[in-house]
C-alpha cells in the first residue's frame, strides 16, 4: 500500500490562517468569560466597610 496514492480530502477554502483566526477567536471567548468570572469574584468579595477607620495610638 503506497500512502503517496491514497485520497486526502482537502477543502481549499480553509487554509492556515482561517484554522488560526478560529483559535484566536476560541481563544477570546474564553478569556472573556475567565475576565467576567474574575469580575464576579471581585464584586462578591468586596466589604465596603473594611478600611473605613484607622485605630492610632500617640
């Protein structure tokens, strides 16, 4: 069996750089949700009424 000989499908509308733009693109999608949970975090541990006074000796 000669490998040289086989069929490959290959479509050449989609080339590297389309493979690339579609992982780039995955990739933003994923950062954008880790960016909103990290902000979700955030928001959830915040407490307001910490660092509001300060306790001085002279």
């Amino acid at each position: 069996m000669q490998i040289a000989s086989l069929p490959i499908p290959t479509n050449p509308s989609i080339n590297s750089v389309d493979v690339g733009v579609a992982v780039l693109a995955k990739n933003l999608d994923t950062i954008e949700k880790l960016g909103q949970s990290m902000i979700k975090m955030m928001e959830q541990s915040v407490a307001p009424h910490l660092g509001q006074n300060i306790d001085l000796r002279v």
